[in-house]
C-alpha cells in the first residue's frame, strides 16, 4: 500500500511543489479551477434549463425538413452506420482488440444511454437501438466472414462511400418519385454536415490540383494558380461568402445561379480549396527533387509519376495541416448563419429570438460548442491515427 | 526520329497553356459580359460617385468624428478605423496570452502544462462565431446595471460599458476615465481567446525546435527557468515563430470581421449598411475585400521585416 | 516567339468575341421574368420570416401573413395556383441584391417605398401598391419612466441595420438636436434579444412590427410604444426595374385586391359573382373586372380571369388584412389609414378600364 502511494506522493511534490514559485501557482490555479468548476456545476444543476434544447431538438437537427419525409434521414442514417460498420469489420478482420472493444462500449452508451438520457420520445430511442446494433452487427459479421468474400468485392469497398454519399444527398433532396425537399428546408445539423461534407470531398482535389499549378514549370498555370490561391486568403470569408449571396447572381446568365444553399457550399469549397493548396504545397515542397527525377528516368510519365510517387508521399507529409483545414471548414459552417442560411447556429439562434425561450442562450451554445468540439476533436483524432498508420507503413517498406 | 506533336517536349507546354489561358479568359469574359449586362438591366451601372453622397445613417462607435451628415466614404473610414482598432489591440492581446501560454507548456509545474494544453484543446475545436457570440449574448449583455454592477479596484463591469481608471456613479449612471462598450469588449476578448490559443501552440512549437541542450546548459550557468526561457530560448524560438505569427496575425485581422455578430461597427459591418442604404453590391464588395487585401499585405510586409530582423541576429 | 506572339493575338481576339457575343441580345419587349416564373412552374418570392402578421413560419412549415398573401395571390394571378410559391426569408441587407440579381422574382418583405429605392440611379427597384400604410414607432420598457422620445436623449438605441429605420432615426435624432448610439444588429432576432436583454433603451422599426414582436414577449404589458411616430412608412412589395411588364402585372393583382373590396367581392362569394356575372351582360364593369368581358388579362400578359384567381386564393384586401394583422389576428391593428378610400383610408384602386 505504503509503496503504491509513494510514487504518487513524490510525483505529485515533482510536478506541482517544485519550488515554493510552482507551489505557489499550483494553489492558486487549484483554487481557481475548483470554484470555476463549482460556479459551472451549480449553474448547471440548479440555474439551467434544458428545456430549450429537447423542445427544439428536432429543430437543431434538422431543421424545417417536413416531419413526414424525415423517414429518409433515419434510412440514411441506418445506411451509413451499417457501411461503416462493415468497413470496420473488413478492416480489423475476427478478432476484437482492446481498443475495439473500448470503441464498441462507447457506442453500446452512446446509442442506448444518451437517447434515454436526453428524454428522447420512445419510437426515436428504439431507433437509435436499432441503429447501433446494426453498426456492431455490421461490425461483426464483416469481421467474421469478410476474409470469405472474394478479394474483387472487397475491393469494392471504397467505392461503396461515394455511392452511398451520392445516394444520401438523393434521398435527403429527393426526386426520382421521392417527393422532393429543397435546399431551403435542409437545416440545422444536417445542412452542416452536408456544407461541410460537401466541402471537404470537393475542396481537396481542387486544393491538390492548385497546388501542383502553383509548382507547375508553365508559367501561365503557376500565376493563374498563385493569384487565385492569394487572392482567396487574403479575404475574409464572410466578404466571399457576401459576395456569393449578393455577386454571383449578377456574374451568371438569369435563373442559372445555384440555390443559396449550393451558392454557399460552392463558396467554402473555393475557399478551403486555397488552404488546403497551400498545405498540399508544403508536402510538395518537402519532397526531394530527386524522387521526379528518379521516376522519371525509371519511363514513367508525368501522369504516373504523379499518381504514384510523388503526391502518396506529399500527401502524407501534407495530411495533419490538411485535416486541420478540414477542421476549420467544419468550424467555418457557422458562418453560414450570418448570411441568413439556417445551418446549426443559425437554427440555435432562430430558437433563441423565440420569446418563449428568452435568455436561455448559454444552454444552446454549450451544447453546439459540445457537438462541434466532439467533432473536431474526432476529426484531429482521427488524422493522428491515420498519420501514425502511414508512418509505421512507411517506415515498414523502406529497406 | 520523328516525335509526335504531342510529346514536342517544346510544343506541348505552350499547348497547354495556351488552352488553359483560352478557358480562364472565356470564364472571365463570359461573367464579366454577365456582369454588364445583369447590373445595366437593373440599372446599376459601376460608379463610384455615390461615395460622397451624404451617408445618412449613424455609427454607434467611432474614433474619428463621424455622423450623418458626412458622406459613404468617411462612413467607411469610420469603419475602417474601428478594424485597425481591434485589430491592433487583439494582435498586441493574443501576443501576450499566446506566449504566456505557449510558455506555460514548459513550465516544471504539472498543472499549469495541462492547463496550457485544455486551454488550446478546448478553444481550438470551438468555432469563433460562436464563441463571440457567448461572449456577448451570454456573459457580457448579463452584466448587471446601476449600483449591482460588479466593482472591482480598477474598473467596473456594468451593461452599460466597462469604465475603467477612476470611476463614479452619479445618478445611476457610471462615469470613468476610459469607457469599453460591449459590443468592442465582447469582439476583443473573443478575438484574444481564439487566436491566443492558436498563437500559443505557435510558440509551443518555435520552443521545442530549439534545442534541448540550451535549456541544460542555461542552467547549468545558473539561470532560473524564467530566465532560462525568456533570455535563452524564446529570442532563439523567434526564428521559427515570426512566420507562423504572420499567418496568424492575418487570419485575426480577417476573423475581426466577424464583429458583425456582436453589434460592433467595423468596416464590414459599416460596409454591409452601405450596401442597404444605396445597392452599390459590386462596388462594396471591390472596396471590401481590396481593403482587407491591403490590411493583410501590410501585416505580412511587417512580419517580413520582422522576420529579416530575427534572422540575422541569429547569425 | 513567333508562335507565342501569334497565340497571343488569336487570344485577344477570341477574348474581344466573346465580350462582343456578350453585349447583343436586348431590348424585345417581351417578359422575361414571367416566361422565367412559367417555366419553372413557381414564383420565387422573397420575403422576411419571422414577423408575426406579416410573414412567418407555422408549425408545419407553411408561411403565412400579409406579404405572404400577396404572394398566393400574384402566384394565382400567374401560375392559377397559389401554392406554386417558393418562399426565401431574406435580411434587410440581402432584400435588394436578391432582387436585383434575380433571385428571388418578387420581394413581398414589409419594404418602404422611397425614392431612392425606386430611382434608377438608386437601388432601382419597380414598386407595386403601397399594401401597408405604417410609422415608425419606438418601443421602451415601461419600468424606464421614458415617455417620449426627448426622454431618450444619450441612451442606445437598437435598430435592425439596412432599415430605413436606421436612417430615420438618424434624420429625426438630428433634428432635436440629440445624442444617441444606434445598436445595430443584422437580424430582427438579435435586435430585439438586445433589447430584452437591456442593452438598449429603446429599439425602433415600424409601428406594426413593434405591435406584432411585443405579442410574442413574455410580458407584453411590461413594454410601450411611445406616441412619437417619426416618419411615414409606406410598405410595398416590389419588382426589378428592367421589366415592365413583370411590374404591371404584379400592380395590377394588388390592385385586383383592393378593387374586389370596393366591389364588395369576397373569397367566399367569388364565385357567385361569376356566375352573376355570366348570367347578366348588364353588368359591364364586373363583367370586365372579372375577365368575362374585354381582355384585361391578355393585356397584362396573364389569364382572362387573373382576378378570379387572385380572388379565391386570398380574398379581397380587406379580408386579407383582417386576418392577417387585423380584428382575426392576435396584432388587433386597427385599419386606420389602410381603410378603402370609401371609409376614409388611403386604399384606392385605380380603375379597370
């Protein structure tokens, strides 16, 4: 006992009572971090009412998409736990290691005890169920038999997730004998993730596309691309995003403009396509001039060189700034609220104008600041072990 | 040997440039032609002359004398004073709090490192609009009034402004040496918060590129770690924080924009009432974002000297 | 070089040919606009959203209000069905460009008819009939003891930005002589959470929008308009300026509800006054009012019998004000100046001759 303590003791004294300095600040932020903490509970428990949130839960999350249509977003959801569930499964293979274990436990919680514990409506919380089964059944039985599948299913898999982001976007808009809901009823949650997913998916092969003009030997490329590519960060978004919304109807012929909404995403997608250039320029540069050379003298050609040396490897030096672009874009949704879109802040600040929940604001924005902070840090979590996988490939295949 | 025109090493390049120019021209040609046309339909032919009309409306904040009388173009001015104002201030704030807390992840004391580190998690993965907007709807607009207002030595805190220097309560109303409103104090902390954290993981990383063995040998020459850190490493660091303060200097110069959300009247909020007032959209824009090119090109070409400066000490 | 300097030159021309193509096509007198509306099956109607009475979002997300009903009306008039409308709820800010670059096709948002917003070398914007006679009006906390608007001398002030509030609380500030900071907000939403919040002293707009927000405060009686009416707000939707016959058309169908109130013609007795109408070629003027007889709607470019389906859409101006704002309202707005000319008021159709 006396020898477990111990260690604790002397680490403790080694990391908070140094000097008398560090002892000093140690006691100060202790006390400072307790009635902070103490003052946000009480506030919490006792001055808090959520009710804002649950009455207006459907609201935030999806906004005024029309209540009997919004079968397509559970199927949706369903969809794409399901297919992620079984691109788990075929990546980890039968067995359950103690991280996967952890990973399903979260979910078990997430998707049993959080519906319960948000005074979800009975129907919704048995979706959620079905729904997180359906992930870990996807999970399991990929696991088990997708050894079995033959290797050319398999390699399938990655196409299966722009098909099924195609038919998301389908089901959510409609058409096709699907009655269709326009972009000026998507909202809250989902028309962030929607701008945002959209974004990113388009914004990358674009930013990699200005990025090789920019370090391209023709001049004419190189200056199209670095004006383009300066001009976009030297402004601020919201002047582009003003721009969008009051411009661009004059720069194309009547009527071919796009929906405000697609305006919008159109306008992230440029924007981010600039920084994630700039990062991807950084990977490019990083690369020694000697890899070209060598590709190019084994008769490869421009095309393959490209494809197969030179961007695998500046795209894995390139990827922590360019997921944290990424994660500026998600962030950057937000701003869609000022030009009158309603994403999920501009939902939360429609609820708030309702006289009924007057003054309640801090409970909305902790709980948005919660949801983008979960999505963020997944998103940078997500890159590390993604970068941390390349690595240890890399590092693997060199000789 | 006869190559094919399609693999004329001298050929080829000019080829694809000249198609490249052809698409980017004819893009260009084609909204340009829209442009015209579109504005002359609605009769919004381009002119700048409206910019000495009188302005009409007035600016609730201004370090230069503004009111309705004058015309759009000291209205924008107005405008543009009160960015560089924040701007200024944010960039001198976020400095501070960005080294404090970039330093702080070295400290020997445990505590204040997880501190440093929560901080920069928290803040960094939280958009900024929102956080200005807590700021003002949720702490500052809450500030009691009158004699409830929190009274601290310095400065009182109340939802009529914050009063700093000597102040007095004279008919219920607060007078001070120097009055905040809120709408620039709620711009101001957010804008500080945010890019503090940002510049702190900037100096975070300009002091660990400086070598473990200057830290050793600093103390082995009996320098204190304060010491050791502001006289040893940090002038060392500068090398490799100068470039990556410049970009975050630009983005809090852009991000000021934002001040739209809490009421303050910058230059982009002044400029979007202008827009209302005439329906100039073209002009607006052209004057909006050649103004924060300008601001950027400006912080960049200091941080450039900056940067020359550090460099060649180094040497 | 000399190729480059060729390439150069095809380049420039290619360039001038394509500006030239760009500039040619104008000047039919044809309606673009209304061609545009009846091909895509749908007016897209621009209009402010949130403000009770006027135009808001009901539980089912279907819109409804005044402006609302000038939409389903202009829709019927156009399209026979005053479903086929698109509505988008636009800020202050965005309300003109949106126009104007032909985004929305009318604005029907509680607009002020000025003059700069209708000249040409202004916003240029066509407007249809005034629907709304209004004034400003500021709104105070009636704990504050202000009784007019000297009381607000030196206090914040919140205003919607891009308003003609804005401007003309500067113009009347100005004329007493008065400090005073404006607090503008982009939307109404922040505006008025500015001032339930306290920031603010006062906040001013139009006489009805402070009538109709205050019915959604949690203590109305805690607030008073005070009796100061600082301008005249005549709100009208309206129409870009390039097409007139867009604007005619739009007129026309406002008018058509003003002219049904003097005629004493009623959603619910429309159809009586058609058949009425058919049965007896004495009654000229119903007749042509109601496209059995002439050609009134060929000349506007619509259907013979555009007021019929106005008509039944919506009812006539009067009934679309009662329940809307009026007596079948939660705002209770008297009629005031936006009574018929025949009871006094300033609702006047010109007539259909």
């Amino acid at each position: 006992m006396n020898h477990r303590l111990l260690p604790l003791a002397s680490r403790l004294r080694r990391e908070l009572f140094a000097t008398p300095l560090d002892g000093l600040i140690s006691v100060g932020l202790v006390v400072g971090l307790g009635a902070g903490l103490q003052a946000l509970l009480h506030w919490a428990l006792t001055q808090a009412d959520w009710a804002v949130v649950q009455a207006n839960s459907t609201l935030l999350v999806v906004g005024r998409y029309p209540l009997e249509q919004q079968w397509r977003l559970w199927l949706l959801t369903a969809l794409l736990c399901g297919a992620a569930g079984i691109t788990w499964g075929l990546l980890r293979g039968r067995g359950w290691p103690r991280s996967d274990r952890l990973a399903a436990a979260v979910l078990l919680v997430l998707g049993v005890v959080l519906p319960a514990s948000l005074g979800l409506t009975a129907p919704i919380q048995q979706r959620w169920w079905w729904i997180t089964g359906l992930l870990l059944l996807g999970r399991w039985a990929a696991g088990c038999w997708g050894a079995a599948l033959p290797l050319r299913w398999r390699r399938l898999l990655p196409l299966a997730w722009p098909v099924l982001y195609l038919l998301g976007l389908g089901l959510i808009g409609g058409g096709l004998g699907l009655m269709t809901v326009r972009p000026s009823q998507w909202g809250g949650l989902l028309l962030t993730l929607i701008e945002a997913s959209f974004a990113i998916l388009v914004c990358f092969p674009l930013g990699i596309a200005l990025a090789l003009g920019r370090r391209s030997a023709l001049p004419l490329l190189r200056w199209c691309s670095t004006l383009y590519i300066e001009f976009i960060r030297g402004a601020p978004l919201i002047t582009l995003l003003f721009l969008g919304q009051n411009i661009l109807g004059f720069l194309l012929p009547g009527g071919l403009a796009p929906d405000r909404v697609w305006r919008a995403a159109w306008i992230l997608t440029c924007f981010a396509a600039a920084y994630v250039a700039e990062a991807v320029r950084a990977g490019l540069a990083a690369l020694p001039r000697g890899q070209w050379e060598a590709a190019r003298s084994l008769g490869l050609n421009m095309a393959q060189t490209l494809l197969h040396v030179v961007l695998p490897q500046a795209l894995r030096v390139a990827l922590p700034a360019t997921v944290g672009q990424f994660i500026t874009l998600l962030q950057d949704t937000t701003l869609l609220s000022l030009i009158g879109l309603l994403d999920l802040l501009g939902v939360a600040r429609a609820v708030m104008a309702n006289p009924e929940f007057l003054g309640r604001n801090a409970e909305v924005y902790l709980v948005l600041a919660v949801l983008f902070w979960c999505c963020c840090a997944a998103l940078g979590l997500g890159s590390r072990a993604l970068e941390h996988r390349l690595n240890r490939h890399s590092l693997r295949s060199e000789p | 040997m006869n190559t094919p025109w399609w693999r004329n090493r001298r050929l080829l390049p000019l080829l694809v440039q000249a198609v490249v120019g052809l698409l980017v021209l004819v893009t260009i040609a084609l909204l340009l032609g829209n442009l015209v046309r579109n504005l002359s339909a609605a009769g919004l032919l381009l002119s700048w002359r409206w910019l000495n009309l009188p302005a009409g409306f007035d600016i609730s904040e201004t370090l230069l004398p503004f009111n309705a009388e004058l015309p759009y173009w000291r209205a924008l001015l107005a405008g543009l004073v009160n960015t560089v104002r924040v701007v200024l201030i944010g960039l001198i704030g976020a400095t501070a709090l960005g080294t404090l807390v970039g330093s702080a992840a070295f400290s020997s004391n445990g505590l204040l490192r997880r501190l440093s580190r929560t901080y920069v998690e928290l803040i960094r993965n939280v958009p900024l609009l929102l956080q200005l907007l807590f700021w003002y709807f949720v702490v500052f607009l809450s500030l009691p009034n009158g004699t409830a207002a929190i009274q601290l030595p310095w400065a009182v805190l109340a939802k009529s402004g914050l009063y700093l220097g000597s102040t007095q309560l004279i008919d219920g109303v607060w007078h001070g040496s120097l009055r905040i409103t809120l709408e620039f104090a709620a711009l101001l902390t957010g804008l500080i918060i945010h890019s503090g954290a940002f510049i702190a993981e900037v100096v975070r990383g300009g002091v660990a590129a400086v070598p473990r063995g200057q830290w050793e040998a600093a103390r082995s020459l009996g320098f204190t770690p304060g010491q050791t850190l502001s006289r040893i490493v940090l002038p060392q660091a500068l090398r490799v924080i100068v470039p990556g303060l410049n970009s975050q200097y630009i983005s809090l110069a852009k991000n000021s924009s934002l001040a739209v959300a809490c009421g303050y009247s910058d230059l982009y909020s002044v400029a979007e009432t202008t827009l209302n007032q005439t329906g100039r959209a073209v002009e607006v824009v052209l004057i909006l974002l050649g103004t924060y090119l300008a601001i950027d090109l400006i912080i960049s070409l200091l941080m450039n000297r900056l940067n020359q400066l550090v460099q060649i000490q180094e040497r | 070089m000399a190729l480059r300097q060729r390439l150069l030159i095809s380049l420039a021309g290619l360039f001038g040919l394509a500006l030239a193509g760009c500039a040619s096509d104008e000047g039919s007198l044809q309606s673009q606009k209304m061609a545009l509306i009846k091909g895509r099956g749908e007016l897209i109607c621009g209009v402010q959203g949130t403000l009770p009475g006027f135009s808001s979002v009901e539980g089912d997300g279907s819109y409804v209000g005044l402006d609302v009903d000038i939409c389903r009306a202009t829709a019927a008039a156009v399209l026979g069905d005053p479903g086929k409308v698109q509505y988008r709820d636009l800020n202050p800010s965005e309300r003109f460009a949106a126009l104007a670059s032909g985004e929305v096709d009318l604005l029907s948002r509680n607009t002020t008819y000025t003059l700069s917003r209708d000249a040409a070398g202004g916003n240029g914007l066509s407007f249809a009939p005034v629907v709304f006679y209004d004034g400003q009006g500021l709104m105070v906390p009636k704990a504050s003891g202000i009784t007019d608007i000297k009381g607000l001398s030196g206090k914040p002030i919140c205003v919607e930005t891009g308003t003609t509030s804005e401007l003309n609380l500067a113009d009347r500030m100005r004329e007493l002589k008065q400090p005073y900071t404006p607090l503008k907000f982009q939307t109404s939403d922040q505006t008025y959470a500015a001032y339930l919040q306290g920031r603010c002293a006062a906040v001013t707009t139009d006489r009805s929008q402070l009538a109709a927000k205050r019915t959604g405060f949690p203590n109305p009686g805690d607030h008073v308009l005070l009796p100061d009416v600082i301008s005249k707000e005549p709100l009208a939707p309206a129409t870009v300026n390039g097409d007139p016959l867009w604007s005619d058309a739009v007129r026309w169908t406002i008018y058509a509800l003003m002219q049904a109130e003097e005629l004493g013609i009623t959603q619910a007795n429309v159809e009586a006054k058609v058949s009425e109408a058919r049965a007896n070629p004495n009654l000229a003027d119903l007749r042509r009012f109601l496209g059995i007889e002439g050609d009134f709607g060929q000349q506007l470019g619509l259907s013979p019998d555009f007021v019929v389906q106005a008509i039944r859409a919506v009812g006539n101006y009067g009934e679309v004000f009662e329940r809307n704002v009026g007596s079948g309202s939660v705002l209770r707005l008297e009629r005031g100046l936006n009574r018929s000319w025949k009871s006094g008021g300033l609702i006047y159709a010109p007539p259909f001759r």
